[in-house]
C-alpha cells in the first residue's frame, strides 16, 4: 500500500502530540521506530498517521495519489476529478472545494469535551432557589468576547492586557455579579451573540483569513471556553430554575 510521506502532514498537526509522533516517524524512517522511541504501541503511531492522512486529503493534499494542491483556508475538497495521459501522468484536474465541515465539527468537540469535564460520575445537582418569578426572565449576554486573543498593553497603545484568563475572569465575576442583580426571575438564558472567539482554526486566522494574535491553540481554547460554560450555567441554576 502506498503511504504519505510524513513531511505533507506536519502542517496538518495541530497538538503538541500529533508533531512529536509525525516528527519521530520522520527521523527515525518507520512507525515501529518511532513508537520505540515515543515508548508507545506502534498501532497509537499508524492510528495518528491514518488520521492526518486523511485530514491532508481532505485540504487536496496527498501526493502519493498525485493531490498537490491545497485548498484554501476554511475550505476542504469536497470532490476531485484527475485525467491521465496514456503514461500515466497528470494530464487535467479538477478540485471542487466547500466550507471545511469537519474543523467545525472538531471544534464543536473540543467544546463539548469541556463542557463535559468534571462531569464524570454523579454529580451532586446544584440546589434551586426557594422561590421564582414565572412572570420574569433574565438574559446574560455575551457580545465580541474574542476569547483567546492575546494582547499585552506593552506592544500596543492602550493598557488593556487580555488572555484566556483574563477573558474567563471577567465572564464569571460579570455572571456572578449580574446573578446577584436579577431579582427571583425563573428562567436564565445565556445568549452569545457572535465574536465569542477570537479565532476560527488552528491557523490563528479569522473566516476572512485575517491573521491574529492568540493566546493557546485552537482545540485548547474551545476546551476551556468549554469548561467556562459549565462553571457559568452552575452558577446561574443557583438563581434560575
């Protein structure tokens, strides 16, 4: 079977992991070396190669079946049509390309793998208040939060620092202080409404492929936003049933 050369997939790493197993393979020339090397079985070392193989072709990128070009940022192949000339060269191809679906859906993960965190086993359920409004209902909303960004008031004009901490901070203690606030209203809705992220892949680049400064990788980032979720719907069920 023909394999990818390990060197198309560094670009399509995006954990610390996935760059130490793709770097090993390719120092050490072979799988089962570099899973000696790692301390790791070898099928941990083929299952990453297979999945990053898979994530290269679907960005027009697997040379050993003749897909040299990739397909812009945000986007992924969505069908490729390739005509050979009688030697078996490339003679015409067709890349067909659609919003990537799959970097959203990773990024949905990530999310929820937050969300999720601390949630094994019981859990014991936040106690409700002793008496609602049915009548009144409370927002919280979240506007151009851009959490992730990174910005140090010593490299630009203004004094505002912000990072994920910084970010996280403030959303709890602006929860906090408007769950104290809202009087006996039964139900809460947390309502973001766009921006929340300051970046939109692992290319630290906005939709538009803006470039921008961020403070951790992108599937590090969604976690935590994630877990920030969790810690603010906890602290509202102790307002609103």
């Amino acid at each position: 079977m023909i394999k990818a050369d390990p060197r198309t997939l560094i670009e399509f790493t995006t954990t610390d992991r996935q760059k130490e197993v793709i770097n090993a393979v390719i120092k050490n020339g072979s799988a089962t070396k570099a899973a000696k090397e790692l301390n790791c079985d070898r099928r941990t070392v083929d299952k990453m190669i297979v999945r990053l193989e898979k994530i290269a072709a679907s960005n027009g990128v697997a040379p050993h079946r003749d897909l040299t070009h990739q397909t812009a940022e945000g986007f992924q192949a969505k069908r490729i049509s390739t005509a050979y000339k009688e030697d078996g060269s490339v003679a015409l191809q067709w890349v067909i390309q659609e919003p990537d679906k799959q970097s959203l859906q990773q990024r949905l993960n990530y999310m929820l793998e937050g969300i999720k965190d601390d949630l094994t086993g019981f859990k014991k359920a936040v106690k409700p208040p002793a008496k609602v409004n049915a009548d009144y209902l409370a927002m919280y909303i979240i506007g151009d939060h851009h959490f992730g960004m990174l910005a140090d008031s010593e490299t630009k004009l203004d004094d505002d620092d912000w990072d994920v901490k910084i970010a996280s901070q403030i959303l709890l203690d602006s929860t906090e202080r408007l769950a104290n606030r809202v009087g006996d209203a039964e139900i809460g809705v947390l309502l973001n409404v766009g921006d929340f992220f300051h970046a939109d892949s692992s290319k630290n680049e906005t939709t538009a492929g803006t470039r921008v400064d961020v403070d951790t990788r992108i599937g590090k980032t969604f976690k935590l936003a994630g877990r920030l979720f969790q810690i603010l719907v906890e602290k509202m069920l102790k307002t609103h049933k």
